[in-house]
C-alpha cells in the first residue's frame, strides 16, 4: 500500500517499543530458570522468520492478484514509501501471538512474538537500506542489495530472501 512518510517509518519506532515491552514482560513471567528457554525460543523464532519471508516474498508477494499489483508497483517504484502498514502487521503477529499464549503461556508467547517481530524489523530494515542507502563494497548490504537489484531488474524469479540468501539456496533460487 501506498503510505505517507509517518506510516512507512512508524515501524521503525513500534516495533523496538513493542519487542522491548514483550521482552521484559516475558523475561519476567519466565523468571530466572526459564529465561534459557526464552532466548532459544526468541532465537529460534528469529531464524523461522528468514523461511516465512521467503515464503511470503516467493508465493504471496509474487501470486496473490492485488498482493502481487502492489508488489509490482514496488518493483516499479523501489524508493517510494509503498509497505505494510503497521496496524497491519501487528494485527497479523497478533493473530500468531494469541493462540500460542492460550496453549502456552505468555513467556512463551512473548518469546515468539519477540523472535519473530525482530526478524520482521530486520527484513523491513534491510530493505529500506538496500533501497535507499549505498552500502560500500564488499559489504553484508552491498551483497544484499546486488542480491535484491538482481530480482528487481533481471529475474523476479531468484533471489526472494531480503535479509538472507539461505533459502534461496535451500529451494534453488539463489543467483548472485
């Protein structure tokens, strides 16, 4: 969707609010013994990310009909404030958080959703800069922006990880 300047940089301002408060609140329930289990879960949900943004940047991005006409206008217009609105987003990582509290509690709960809220501002993070920034070479961001240059302008079949190439190298879409 196309956003104004407050709605495409506001998730750069919730989301850390919003992964500290879960952090602490779930730290807490977890106490001292649980806090372990807490990391690994936040860190294993972290690395879940990377395969759901794959999978949504390969099969939703790129299939859904009104999904995929914004995405391509996306492709069109790299630098304009085109997203997911925050309401959006959040709604949807509330729709995830609050079937695992009910089955699990909120330590865990808040351990989820941390991990994979903190992927999802590093995947919105790294493609704001490899859109916007000029990363110097041979950097982390420069293979990601030559990376996702790659599936703009040559092949919006390759190279769907925006934060990682792992998948497109598990499923035979990496080219570099």
């Amino acid at each position: 969707m196309q956003l104004g300047l407050i709605g495409y940089y506001s998730d750069f301002v919730v989301y850390p609010l919003v992964i500290a408060i879960l952090g602490v609140a779930g730290l807490l329930e977890a106490g001292e013994e649980g806090t372990p289990g807490w990391i690994c879960t936040a860190i294993a949900c972290l690395c879940l990310w990377t395969l759901i943004e794959y999978v949504l940047h390969r099969y939703v991005l790129h299939h859904i009909p009104w999904i995929r006409d914004l995405h391509d206008r996306h492709h069109l217009e790299e630098r304009s404030s085109v997203g997911t609105p925050t309401w959006l987003s959040l709604g949807v990582h509330a729709l995830v958080a609050f079937p695992v509290w009910m089955v699990s509690g909120v330590a865990t709960a808040s351990a989820v959703s941390s991990g994979l809220m903190l992927g999802y501002l590093w995947y919105i993070s790294i493609h704001h800069m490899i859109h916007h920034w000029h990363p110097g070479h041979p950097s982390y961001l420069y293979t990601l922006k030559r990376r996702h240059a790659l599936h703009h302008h040559a092949d919006e079949t390759i190279n769907f990880g925006v934060t990682s190439a792992f998948w497109d190298r598990i499923f035979g879409t990496a080219r570099l």
